[in-house]
C-alpha cells in the first residue's frame, strides 16, 4: 500500500483549496463531521494541523466538552492522496483573543480566498469570534495513502487485511 512520504504529505498538505473534514463527538455519543479550512504549520511548536471553529458552531461546542477529533484530507483526482489523523485537539486560543492570531487566520483564508480578496474577507468577519485549535501530528495517530504513481506496482495496493487469502495482495 503506497504511503505519502513525510516530504510528500507536507506538499500535499499545503496545496490551496483541499477542504478538511473534522469529527467530533457530540455529547449524546453520536459523531458529526464537518468539513473546513484548515493550515498545516511545521513550527518550532510541532507538526501542527490549526482550524477555526467561529463561536456559535456545533462542533465547537463539541470540542470544548470532548477534544477528541478525527482529520480527513483528501483529493477527488488520482493519485487519490489522503492523510487522516486522529488525536486530541489542543484550544490554542479561545474567543475573544481572535487579535493575539489574527496573522495565521489570514495565512488560513488564503489557502482558500484568491489573494486579492483574502483580506476584505478577514475584515468582513472580523466581528465574528472564532477560537484555533491545532493537532500535532507528532502526537497523533496518522495515516497516509496514495495511488501508485507512474512505474510503481499496481497490484496489492490495499493494506493487506482486505485481501482473499492467496490472492496477489495476500502474503498468506
């Protein structure tokens, strides 16, 4: 099964426009997924994925109560790259402190706003607190996958237990 090497992940992480979906788990047990915007920032503070929730938004809510989250990056054109954490969510800043991170909010709307509008979006929703959360994937338990590239093998690229016993992707 082909896996992004960390050189890889990290342009893939930090190609523009790639939404993230994050789950939470609701107080009632149930899970709710939400897909977002997100920075991945390699810093002297860890490996670290950071996303904004806005004060009046479910998962937030979620957050605060259980930190727990599972992160889902993926493409829909080949090679199908994915990366998929799952970890506990560190509240970096909560609301109200929106000026003490403005700057990585603004590297954040521009991974996803063309450059020429990514500041009068900031302003227009300035007034709307937000906090950040980061998961270091240091930390985190991490999975990636890809399709085979070009004069990679293409047979038995599913991990292992999914194969028939004695078929070309079983070692068994």
């Amino acid at each position: 099964m082909p896996v992004l090497s960390r050189s890889e992940r990290n342009a893939f992480l930090a190609e523009p426009g790639i939404l993230m979906r994050v789950a939470v788990v609701r107080g009632d047990g149930s899970p709710l997924v939400t897909p977002i915007w997100f920075l991945h920032e390699p810093d002297e503070e860890g490996d670290c994925i950071y996303f904004t929730p806005r004060e009046k938004s479910e998962w937030f809510a979620c957050l605060k109560h259980d930190p727990r989250v599972a992160l889902c990056i993926d493409e829909q054109p080949l090679p199908y790259r994915k990366v998929i954490a799952e970890g506990k969510a560190e509240l970096v800043f909560d609301t109200g402190r929106d000026d003490e991170w403005r700057d990585r909010y603004r590297r954040i709307t521009r991974r996803y706003v063309p450059p020429e509008a990514a500041e009068a979006y900031v302003q227009n929703t300035i007034e709307q607190p937000r906090a950040l959360y980061r998961l270091d994937l240091n930390e985190a338990r991490v999975k990636t996958w890809r399709m085979p590239l070009e004069g990679e093998a293409q047979e038995g690229i599913w991990h292992e237990r999914y194969y028939r016993r004695g078929t070309w992707g079983s070692s068994r």
